[in-house]
C-alpha cells in the first residue's frame, strides 16, 4: 500500500466532486431543531435594529487596489427562510449577524458600528473628539466605519483608542483610525489591558502560521457564501481580509479599580484575564450608566478552547469574572454592551442576561469535574453532558461559536490533559501510520467503503467521518475514498448549529474534493512587525529555528540597533536561539549595525541582507559568510498545510 503526502494528485473530478443536497437524515435532524427551540420568539432581533441610524446601501469595503476585503452583499441570501442544508438555529444567528448592519445608537453619546467586520467597533463621544473601542481587524473596515460615523454623527478627530483584548479582530485596523504619529507624538492615547504586548505576539506570533491556517476553516475563508457553503461566523458576519497594522498601547491598566478619565469621560475597569483571552478588560462608564463587557459576554456560547487553536481558557474564572461584573456595576448600569452583538437595555434584563452567560460557564465547569470524578473521560462526559432547559433554550446560550462538546473537552484538558489514564491512549499512533494499519486490519478501502456505505445511509455520520478519515490518512490519493469523506463532511456541516463547526465541516470537503491550493510561504505582515518589539521578534525567530540543522552549529553575533539605541547579543548555541539585552561577545561571528526596523524585515522575509548593505542600511564587521550559514537555518512555514490529508514525517 503506497501513500502519497502533501499531494493534490487524483483528487475527486465530476459527480465526485459535486456539492451534495442534505440527505433525509439531515433534514429530519434539522427540522428537530426548530421543534426544540423558541423559533417564534423575535427579541432578538428587536434588539438587534434598536437604535438604528444609518447604514450603507452595500457594504462593500475594497482596499487601495479595488480588491474586495469584505462584502456583506454575498450574504444577502439569509434573507430568506433556513434551507434543507442549514441548522436553522444557526441560520436564524446568521441573519442577526449580517442583516442588521450599520451604524447604531446604544445610548446618546455611545454609538456602534456593526457587522462591517467580525467585531463591533464602538466609538464613544467625548469633549473633543472620539474614544475608538476595538478597530477591527483590518484599516479598510475601521476607516469605512469611521466614516459612516462621521458621515451622520458630525466629523471629529479620534483622540483615543481602548483595545478591549488580545485578538486580533479588535486590534488589527488601528490604522484606519488613527496615525501612528499621533500616537507616538502623545496626540491619541492607545489604551489596552495588561500583558497586551506579550499575548498579541502568542497569538499572532509565535503559533501564528499553525493559528491562522486553522483559521481558514474555521472561518470559512475559502467557503463560497451560499446556503451549501459559508452562512456565518455565529460571532458576527464574517471577517475582513485587509490592511493590518499594530501599535504598542501607550497606557496599560493593571489592575480592576483603576479609572482614567479620557477626553472628559470617565471610565472604571475591571480586569478579566485569563478568561476570553489571556490579556483583557472590561469597564464601565459612569456618565452613560454603560457596561462594555468586551468579549467576556456575547449573544451565544463562546469557545473555552477555540477550534483555531490556542491557550484553554478558564471557564471558572470566566464564570467569576461575570460575577464580578455583576456585584461592581450591576446596580448603576442600564445598558450593556459588548466587542459583538447588539446590547442588552433596562437594568434587569442586563443583569438577567450577565447572570445567565455566568451560570453557561460554571455549569459546563462544574458538571464536567463532577462527571470526571466519576471516572468519565473527555469524550464521554462530552458525550453526555447536556445544559439544563434554563440555560439550553436561551438564545444567548446557543452553540453558534463554542460548544458544549468541545468546551466540556476544553475544561477537562485544562485539569487533566489531553491523556485519558487509559494506557493503549498513552503513546498512540499518528494519524496516517495509525491510518494504513486500521485499512489493513479491516480488510482494505473497498471493504471499508463498503461497510461505510451502509453507516451513511443510516446516518450515522460521525462513525462514518470516523473510519474514512483513516482510509484518506492512508491513501490520500483514493478519489473515491476523498470523495465519500467529503460528502460525510458536508452533511455533518448542515447540522451544525456552530459556525466553526459547519465552517470546518464543510473546509474540509472542499479540500478533499479540490486538495489545498499551492502558494508561497508567508511572511509577517509589514504593518503587523512595524509594531511588535524587537524582544517578541527574537521570539519569533528562536521558533523559526531549525533545530537538527542548528544541532552541531554555534554563533554569535552582537547587534547594534541604531534607531532605538539599544545592543544585543545574539547566539546560537544547543541548536537553541537566545537573545541577551545590553549585552556583547568578545569574540562574536560578526556585529551588525541596523535599525531594529530592518533587522526585523531582514530576518523576518521582508528583504535581505546584501540590499540593505548596498543601500547602507546594514554595516556587517566580521565574518559575513557566517552570517549567511545562520539565516540558512530558518524554517519559512507553508501557509496551506495539509489538514484533511497527510503530511510527510
């Protein structure tokens, strides 16, 4: 039995490839949903258009060139009624997030610019200018929104910005809304949570390749926008894809209790980390009895651990900080309000609601421990682990983006790791070595496909998802084994009620059918590495290292970074890299003098050495061939790796 890796060869070609209709199954399963549901209640979406004051006739935001970077018009489609191959839970979140788009008052003074990217970015009016919350995730879409706002609000300058937390949707557009100038020259406050810096760069940095090719799935950003394809993100409509810059906060807050007063309004914060995101706020605003919960809280179940890919977070934390929320400003708000979503209005129904997103996260905590002190594993209480009605029919409650599933998983890994104490799961096999040897034992692909065949007809599409997976691990190259794993995706991708869930489901027929687009190695963003410290780029670069090429090397080499005054040392050594500030060799490789600016774009992919020393922007002492054996030993990490196929070992 061959296997071939990182192939796209024999992929599925005409019936094969075909997009499917729901099967019978589906349907029936999705037709239960709108039987378990409150489908009549239209609150939601009452709350979705109030305060509605302007929005675009097509948001349509294109960038310098005229390439689209977001277009809700693709997803004028929900204007209709679920089709057969959609949840029409997740539908009905769909149509909240993209049809109800614009500019919004939540209260006089604070105002939101909604669905023009993943996020909300909310601007708040103070003496002189704007108080920015959250710039989305490209400039295009901050500026487009800025715009409307001050198309209908009255033009006035930004005079600061609050970053609510480190993902990159809330951050990543600053650009569009303020100068990098200004804010360096002390004209526009950058104000952001502590560890802001650090965990951007985690983020984005340091597992950023990995992080953002699972993006791509789940977010559906190769999905076409259609009711067979990409409906919805369930955390907003869908996210841009444009210009993104980065600037280092200019006022960090440390600790809950701290206020500041900005542009005349003042404003109380409460610390959250570790929870939503590892570095983030919330915090309250006297004057308009306003609570900005970031991303604490939001109109469904957020992701204890993200399908992308990062730190498990801690749901019991999360479950406290809400309570915090609660006992500090539950009895002077009247409104609030969050980084996604429409608001919540009225006092009690504020509190109902911060009490009920409480609850979500401390019964999913707390019924996981109980069950796993019973000896049940991960995918067993995940199995079997239901919310109460109380909680399950609240819509707020719903897996549009977590859920209950893979959040159970999350909190037990937190406590117990991945292990679940049985030994044949101690040191398992990897995927496609596991994979030949399930096809071998079970008679072959045929016979597996065979006996597949039958699982499917009766619907039973995990088990089938289950069993071809090995034999695709095992012959990548079987059409018709791609072709069947694809269409068990897509029918597991209909019932989805969570937007990542249908958006993985159905990234991954899409690429067993038309295999993984072959494109360049990336490089970081210009306007992303512009702003990172020079310490996190070290840090990006000792994670670039190859380590068995590394193995038998030893350098060193002292920098001098004439733009921000400051020398390094620079070694590798144990097939390690590590970085020493105000430090020197004696006896070094070479010392290099440059701007930290393009030591970052040099060792990063963005130029190279031989045109900054030509251009006089890098003045190399020593031994220069040396250097060119060091910047041999990084890895340039492929963007589309292989997901549902193999890789080679």
């Amino acid at each position: 039995m061959t296997r071939t890796t990182d192939s796209n060869s024999n992929i599925p070609s005409g019936e094969l490839a075909a997009v499917k209709e729901a099967t019978d199954h589906t349907v029936k399963a999705n037709a239960a949903i709108l039987k378990e549901l409150p489908i009549e209640d239209r609150r939601s979406f009452e709350n979705a258009k109030r305060g509605f004051l302007a929005s675009l006739d097509s948001v349509t935001i294109t960038n310098k060139d005229g390439r689209k970077i977001y277009d809700l018009s693709d997803l004028a489609f929900l204007k209709g009624e679920a089709p057969q191959t959609a949840n029409p839970s997740l539908w009905r979140q769909a149509q909240l997030n993209a049809l109800y788009h614009g500019l919004f008052e939540v209260v006089d003074g604070i105002y939101q610019i909604r669905s023009f990217d993943l996020a909300n970015m909310t601007i708040i009016r103070g003496e002189t200018g704007w108080i920015v919350i959250d710039p989305l995730a490209s400039a295009e879409a901050s500026k487009t929104a800025l715009e409307l706002a001050n198309t209908h609000l009255g033009e006035r300058p930004v005079v600061a910005v609050i970053i609510t937390h480190s993902h990159p949707d809330h951050y990543l557009g600053i650009l569009g809304v303020v100068d990098a100038k200004d804010v360096a020259g002390g004209k526009v406050v950058v104000v952001a949570p502590q560890h802001f810096v650090k965990e951007t760069v985690s983020e984005s940095v340091l597992a950023g390749t990995a992080m953002q090719r699972r993006a791509i799935y789940m977010y559906g950003l190769r999905l076409p926008h259609s009711p067979q394809g990409f409906i919805s993100n369930g955390l907003g409509a869908e996210i841009s894809r444009g210009t993104v810059g980065f600037i280092v906060p200019t006022d960090i807050v440390k600790e809950t209790g701290e206020t500041r007063v900005i542009d005349g309004i003042e404003i109380e914060f409460q610390m959250t980390p570790d929870s939503e995101a590892v570095s983030e706020f919330v915090f309250y605003f006297p004057q308009f009895k306003a609570l900005c919960m970031s991303e604490i809280t939001s109109h469904h179940l957020h992701n204890i651990y993200t399908p992308r890919g990062a730190q498990t977070r801690d749901a019991l934390a999360w479950a406290n900080q809400i309570n915090e929320s609660i006992e500090l400003f539950g009895d002077r708000l009247e409104v609030q309000f969050a980084s996604h979503h429409w608001p919540t209005w009225g006092r009690e129904a504020a509190v109902d609601y911060l009490k009920t997103q409480r609850d979500l996260y401390k019964y999913i905590h707390d019924q996981t421990l109980r069950l796993a002190n019973h000896g049940y594993t991960r995918d067993e209480i995940a199995e079997q682990l239901r919310l109460p009605d109380s909680l399950a029919k609240n819509f707020s409650n719903r897996d549009y983006y977590g859920t209950v599933s893979h959040n159970v998983k999350a909190v037990y890994t937190k406590y117990l790791g991945y292990f679940d104490g049985n030994p044949a799961n101690l040191n398992p096999l990897p995927p496609a070595a596991a994979g030949s040897r399930y096809v071998e034992y079970m008679g072959g692909a045929e016979a597996i496909m065979t006996k597949a065949r039958d699982s499917f007809d009766k619907g039973e599409y995990r088990w089938v998802a289950q069993v071809m997976n090995h034999v695709v691990m095992a012959e990548p190259d079987n059409a018709k084994a791609r072709a069947f794993l694809a269409d068990t995706y897509e029918q597991l991708g209909y019932q989805s009620e969570s937007g990542p869930w249908r958006n993985f489901y159905l990234s991954g027929a899409l690429e067993l059918r038309q295999g993984v687009p072959d494109i360049p190695p990336g490089v970081m963003n210009a306007g992303t590495l512009k702003g990172i410290p020079i310490e996190n780029v070290f840090q990006a670069l000792a994670v670039r290292l190859n380590g068995p090429k590394a193995a038998e090397k030893r350098f060193a080499f002292n920098l001098d970074f004439t733009d921000i005054g400051k020398t390094y040392l620079m070694t590798v050594d144990n097939a390690v890299l590590n970085s020493f500030e105000d430090a020197q060799s004696p006896n070094p490789n070479a010392k290099l003098s440059m701007s930290s600016l393009d030591f970052k774009f040099m060792m990063l992919g963005h130029t190279k050495a031989e045109n900054l020393m030509a251009d006089g922007k890098l003045t190399l002492e020593g031994d220069a061939t040396a250097f060119a054996e060091f910047a041999g030993l990084f890895d340039q990490f492929k963007r589309l790796f292989p997901i549902v196929t193999p890789r080679d070992m």
